[in-house]
C-alpha cells in the first residue's frame, strides 16, 4: 500500500495547493489546543525527564513539539520543508517556546553528532523509503528511548468520497498501517515494546474538507475544479459546511539495553 501513499498528487483546481494545505495542517494540529499532541505527552509521562533532550524527526508545524516542550529541557528538530519549518517558526513563537534547535535537512541526509535520551518521530513513516534503516537510525542516535506516533485509522467520510467520486470500492489504499510493519521489524530484534492507541479529531471548514479529502484522491484521480465540485457538493450533503473528523492513532516506545 506504501507505493499508493506516496504517489504524486494530481492536483490542478488551486495552484497554491500544496501552501494552503500546509497552513490547512497546522491549523488541524493546533485544533483543541494541539489535543493530538497533549495526548501523546500524556501517554508518555511516566518517561518524560524535565533534564531530557530529545530529537524530533520530522515536526511539520509542532503537532508533538509544542506540547512536548513544556516536559523536557531541550529538543532537536530535523525538518526538510521549508514550508513546514517557517509554520514551525511561527507556532513556537506564538506559544514563546525557546528551549529548540532547528535544522532544516533531511533525516536520511542530517549530520548529528550527539545522541538523546529520547528520539521520535509523529506522522513520519508513510515518507520513509526504508524502514528497517530508519529505526536504525532512530537507535543510533538514542541512549534510552525511540518512540513512534502514527495514525492508524481513516476517517469513514473520507472512505465514503473516495468510492463515491472515484467510482472503486476501498480496501485501504490509503489506510496508515506503516506502524504494524515497524512493529513486527521490532519484534524479530526482539525489542519490547510499550503500545498505547488514542482518539484525536479536529474541525474542518468547507475548503479546508476540500482540500483534505483531495489530498487522499489526488493519489487514484486528476482533482481538476469539476472533481472539487464534486468533494464540494459531496461534503455539503454528508456533513455541512463544517466537518469533525474523528481519527485514532498510536504510541509505540520500547527502551534500548544499556
């Protein structure tokens, strides 16, 4: 399913697609005062050290960062867009966080030349290529703890749109399972891990729908603007001129022998 995950998106109704969907997230991550994030720190608590530093793979706009900043004494964060990092940026200031460091590269390609009690990574896994080196490198660069923070369900609306415009039953094409593969590549190193799941959601305003659930069929189809009249009148009739999506994700962590 990975090689449908990361196809390039056929988006052509809006040019400042990619911009606005990048804002779009943000603002998602910050629903409820970054709930996502707030619940994952709190899955996380009996770990969590005021005196740890820790490395972040891929923060996008501080989904984990912001609310994890208030437990530890420093993080780390390694993020490629430069779109993200500018959002990043602009919600560390808003919340007057400065206990961050920055560093605008890729994971695969980032020279770290120190190692942290704790290394994580949220909603990261459907972009990397090779897992087992990722974890890898997760390991490398930890002395306690690795942890991982994925969705793991989809939406029923956006299941329901992608049959209905896309005209194809939906057998998970685009279903977040890059944690169960994780898992079973930890298992067989015979790491033991501590597994928690939660619920998350964020609202949603018309555009903000359009544009999400084109993110998911820009994958399968061409989203010209009849295909975002369809999302358009689609959504109206499901769920209005606002939407609460309604996700779960999960919390794996495991501890690394000294």
């Amino acid at each position: 399913m990975r090689s449908e995950r990361i196809r390039k998106l056929r988006i052509t109704y809006d040019k400042d697609f990619q911009i606005k969907s990048a804002a779009d997230f943000s603002n998602r991550c910050k629903w409820n005062d970054y709930e996502f994030g707030r619940k994952v720190v709190n899955i996380l608590k009996d770990i969590l050290d005021k005196d740890f530093e820790v490395l972040e793979i891929g923060p996008g706009p501080g989904t984990l960062t912001i609310p994890l900043s208030e437990k530890v004494r420093k993080i780390i964060c390694i993020e490629a867009s430069k779109t993200n990092l500018q959002i990043l940026k602009e919600n560390l200031k808003e919340k007057e966080i400065k206990n961050f460091e920055l560093i605008n590269e890729y994971w695969e390609k980032a020279k770290i030349e120190s190692s942290f009690d704790l290394v994580v990574c949220s909603h990261f896994l459907w972009m990397v290529e090779d897992l087992e080196k990722h974890l890898e490198r997760m390991e490398q660069f930890s002395n306690r703890y690795c942890v991982i923070v994925q969705p793991c369900g989809r939406d029923k609306i956006v299941k329901k749109a992608f049959e209905e415009i896309c005209e194809e039953r939906y057998t998970g094409q685009f279903e977040p399972d890059a944690d169960y593969f994780a898992y079973v590549i930890l298992r067989e190193w015979s790491r033991v891990l501590d597994i928690r799941y939660f619920k998350y959601s964020f609202k949603l305003n018309l555009e903000e729908g359009i544009r999400y659930i084109a993110s998911f069929l820009g994958k399968f189809i061409e989203v010209d603007e009849l295909v975002a009249d369809k999302i358009k009148n689609f959504l109206i009739a499901e769920v209005g001129e606002s939407w609460v999506v309604k996700n779960k994700a999960v919390v794996m962590w495991w501890e690394l022998e000294k």
